[in-house]
C-alpha cells in the first residue's frame, strides 16, 4: 500500500460579512472604515476618476498601424564601420553578418543601408543599398557601387 498519498489539511477560507461567529467578526468585516472600497469593490479597469490619460482612452493609440513606427526601416550603417572589412571585397548583407556588423535576424528582416558618416581609405565593391554622400566617398577611394544589385 505505498501507493496510498497522504491527507493533505485543507483550511477553508473564512467567510466575511456573516457575523462574529465566521471567525472575521461583523460590522466592518476586514475593509476598514469607510469609503469607495469598503462599500463594494470597484471594477478591474478603474484608475480613479481621471478622464484624459486612462488606460482604455489610451488603448486605441497602440493598437494598428502607427504601433510600431521605424522597424520597417532599414538598419542603418556609417561608412567608418566598413573599414573593418578586408580591401577588395563585395560588401552584401552576407559579409557584413560574417564581419559582425549586423545581426542576421535583423539584417534579412529589415535590410541594410551605408550612410555617409565618416570616412573610408580602402576599394570595396558595395551591393547593398546606399545614400549618394557614402557612394561617393566609396568611389573617391577607388571602390565601385553597383545600384540594384
């Protein structure tokens, strides 16, 4: 018989509001004195009486197509960071993942675009998308930009 659990107490709740003998006494019945929350219990979504900045007024903003502003903009890279990369190289999506410059996930998800912050001393040949102030610097340094590559 080692299979038989054993009992297990089980203390039952007391129940308010039904006189001195529940074991929670009468008249206020554990919710102090007086006020909104010792005369009934007010509604999940209550937040007091303030109107203009109240959860459910403030619902319908996050809710669509303005929620998530800028994630379907491309990651942006600065032309300095290229620097990192070997001399001679086609700069895709696929090399800037191996050099640790983008993450994967968000490379493929969002895409890739060079901006011109900075400077750039070596020739690459660059494939991905790019502004016209970072092809020209590219160009300056002897490297090649192909557009719709």
């Amino acid at each position: 018989m080692a299979d038989k659990l054993p009992k297990i107490k089980v203390k039952k709740a007391k129940r308010l509001g039904r006189g001195y003998g529940s074991g929670r006494g009468g008249h206020t019945v554990g919710r102090g004195q007086k006020g909104q929350k010792a005369r009934n219990k007010p509604g999940a979504l209550f937040e007091g009486l303030k109107m203009k900045k109240s959860f459910i007024k403030r619902l319908p903003l996050s809710r669509g197509k303005g929620r998530f502003k800028g994630k379907d903009k491309p990651i942006i890279i600065k032309i300095g960071y290229l620097n990192i990369l070997p001399s001679a190289s086609r700069v895709d999506i696929e090399l800037l993942v191996k050099a640790g410059v983008v993450r994967e996930k968000d490379a493929k998800a969002y895409g890739v675009k060079i901006l011109g912050n900075g400077e750039i001393n070596k020739k690459l040949t660059v494939l991905v998308p790019i502004s016209n102030a970072s092809a020209k610097k590219i160009e300056k340094a002897g490297g090649k930009v192909v557009k719709n590559a």
